[in-house]
C-alpha cells in the first residue's frame, strides 16, 4: 500500500467507509483527536474530493497513531455469533462488517464461527462455542482474550486464564482453553513464545504446547503428522502410534457432524457403526496422548443402507440472507418418511412435498437430498454453476 508523501506506508490503516458515514462521524468514531478530521481530509484528496461527502466502498488511510483505539471489524460469520458491547447491555446477533472496540465481546454458539479482521493487519477466527473479548492494542499488535473455546490467529497476542500467546513474525497457530482452564497451543507457522507463572517457552512450526493453571509451560512437542498419507500409513501400522479422530458427517463441508469419536482403529465397520440409512462423508485425524491432533484427511463418501430408485428432486431454491448464506431450499420425495438436506432436516408433507432452510459455508458448491423410505435410501446431488444457479449432478 502507498501512502501520501511523508508517511510510511507501514504507518497507515485501511479503514472502509460505512454507510451514513460522514467525514466528521468518521473521524468521532475513529480518531483520538476528532478535531483532527481535516489531516484525514488531506491524507485522501486522492479520493474524497468534499469533506461533506464520503460514501460507502471508499477505503481511507489512517495514520495508526490518529486512531483512539486498535479497531477491528467482524468480516465473517456462520450461524449464532452474539456481540456484547464494551458499553455494556445484552448479547445481541452479530453482524457483517460490525465495528469491533476493545472490550467488545464475541460469542458463538453450536456449528458457529467468526473472523475478525483488525485494522493492524491481523486476523483471528474464533471457533464454535467460544468466548473472546478483545483488548487494547500493544505496540501495533492486536491483543484478545481467550476465555472458552478456541480459535485460530494470525500475529495476535491471546490472553487466556493461563497463559500469555506471544506471536512472532508472520505466525498462524491454534490456541484452545479446556473446561478445566487448560491452554492448547499448536503453531501451524513462524514461531510464538508461550509464557506462564514467570517462565517462557517458544513453540515452532509443526510443535505444540500444554500450559495447565498455575502451572508453566511444558516442554514443546511435535505435533501428530498431517493429512491423507498420515492415516493411510497409521491405517497400515506404519510409523509412530496414533489413535484416531474420527469424523462423519452427512456434507462435504462437515457442517453438520453425526459422529465423532477417538478411536484405536479405523475401518469400515467403525465409520458406519450406528449411522442411519443414508450418505455420508467421513475424515479422519492423528490424535496423540494429550489430544493433539494433526491435520484431517481428505472428506471420503461411505453410503450406509440399500439405494432405492424413488424419485427425488429439488423445485426451488430461494436465498434468504446473503450475507449469512442462508437458503431455503424445496422439492418432492416419493415413499419417504425422512428427508436431510446437507445435514439439515427437512419438514416433509404427507404428500411427499419437503422443505429445509440450510447455511452453506464459502466453500460449498454442492446440496446432497437425502430421502430415507421403506424402500431404502436416494441420494440426489445439485452443484451450483458459475453463474449461481443450482443445476443436478451428472
């Protein structure tokens, strides 16, 4: 990013403007100084040609030391995110592109995720079930506080109730607080050091940490390997022994997960070990003593039961929030008692018309029906096109 002459492109912030915004109200929300508003106006003549008229889309720089606080935007949710503003007051349902402060909470709940992106360049996604608050920013470093759940990172410094998460350049890494207040830490990239109760351990590339309360950390231990060759070969009884992470979902994307287990082997029978009738995908992960765990392989189908040859097909596809990716989706099944729909549960008429409201995440290109009856099951699969329309699967 370029910047005017005489500042550091290092030293300036990309912040978008909203719609209402004005100059002024931009600058009071934004500025420890909003009387400072015509150094902004100078800053981007480039772009706003009138102070009293800025639109929504422009993106203007600030200068970092201008801004009164370290923000952050929420950029991306899935399902039941809550905010709870530093004012105070109730959790309320979050939305895209709500502006974050310090000491702004964020929530999930079941199957439900966020992305924050800050103005310093970082950005954290917090997992299902989680609890964050974020902090002051630190010397160009956005600071959070993990309190439950987990999350992943990129270059933030996370405070949990038992330890400190310092990261180094260019860093990505894992951090996850137990029931019993336990840290996690496993680094997918760069480095970051870990400290407790006075003492300090860096974690690397492909290592973790295990910081109890009250306790210091411990020695930093590889990781289980990643990936599809790393469970063919524990499958096999190659190299070091693992258990397993066993995953089953009826989606691709695993959105909504029916099974998922540590087990000692994996085969068949355990995959479809107490599944209903239908398709399904599974995936699986190395999981070491302490629970941490390598990558996961990559989704596999297993269809359980017998197929039938009723007639299943989707009629309507209708979006009702695009920015939460929520659809509802109909159609009809002959001779079924039960219709899934991406793992979602439809409401199934006695005259074989279904409905379902789905999310789908970002990377979901494909619907899967599947239609439980006496006569087994019929899988029916839709792919979206590049022009957004759903069409059936060859």
């Amino acid at each position: 990013m370029g910047g005017p002459v005489g500042i550091r492109a290092a030293d300036l912030v990309e912040v978008e403007v909203r719609t209402g915004d004005t100059l002024h109200g931009f600058a009071h929300n934004y500025l420890k100084d909003p009387g400072k508003w015509p150094k902004i106006y100078e800053l981007n003549k480039d772009t706003v040609r009138d102070p009293d008229r800025i639109y929504p889309g422009q993106v203007l720089l600030i200068p970092v030391q201008m801004l009164k606080d370290k923000i952050g935007d929420l950029a991306e949710l899935i399902k039941e995110v809550k905010i709870k503003k530093r004012e105070g007051g109730d959790w309320k349902k979050g939305g895209i592109k709500d502006r974050l402060f310090p000491e702004d909470g964020i929530m999930t709940g079941k199957r439900s995720f966020a992305r924050i992106d800050f103005l310093v360049g970082s950005h954290l996604r917090v997992n299902e079930d989680s609890l964050i608050y974020l902090k002051p920013t630190e010397k160009k470093t956005a600071v959070a506080s993990l309190l439950e759940g987990g999350l992943n990172a990129r270059e933030i410094k996370i405070i949990t109730p038992a330890a400190e998460v310092m990261p180094g350049k260019d860093s990505e890494y894992d951090v996850n607080v137990d029931k019993d207040r336990t840290t996690r830490v496993k680094v997918k990239d760069g480095k970051v050091d870990v400290k407790a109760q006075g003492q300090t351990v860096t974690v690397e590339k492909g290592f973790r940490t295990l910081v109890y309360m009250d306790s210091v950390p411990q020695k930093p231990v590889m990781l289980p390997p990643d990936g599809e060759d790393a469970v063919s070969s524990a499958v096999q009884g190659r190299g070091k022994p693992f258990r397993f992470r066993l995953q089953v979902a009826e989606d691709e994307a695993f959105t909504d997960i029916r099974k998922d287990i540590i087990t000692e082997q994996l085969d068949e029978d355990v995959i479809k070990e107490g599944l209903d009738p239908g398709q399904y995908y599974w995936r699986a992960a190395l999981t070491d003593k302490d629970g941490f765990e390598g990558l996961y392989s990559e989704p596999k189908p297993i269809f359980v039961g017998t197929q039938s040859t009723a007639a299943v097909e989707l009629t309507s596809f209708k979006v009702i929030n695009r920015e939460e990716r929520i659809m509802k989706i109909s159609g009809y099944a002959t001779d079924a008692v039960r219709v899934i729909v991406n793992g979602y549960p439809a409401a199934l008429e006695k005259n074989g018309e279904f409905s379902a409201t789905i999310v789908l995440s970002q990377e979901q290109s494909t619907i899967t029906v599947t239609a439980i009856g006496a006569g087994g099951v019929v899988l029916r699969k839709y792919h979206r096109t590049d022009t957004g329309s759903w069409l059936p699967a060859e």
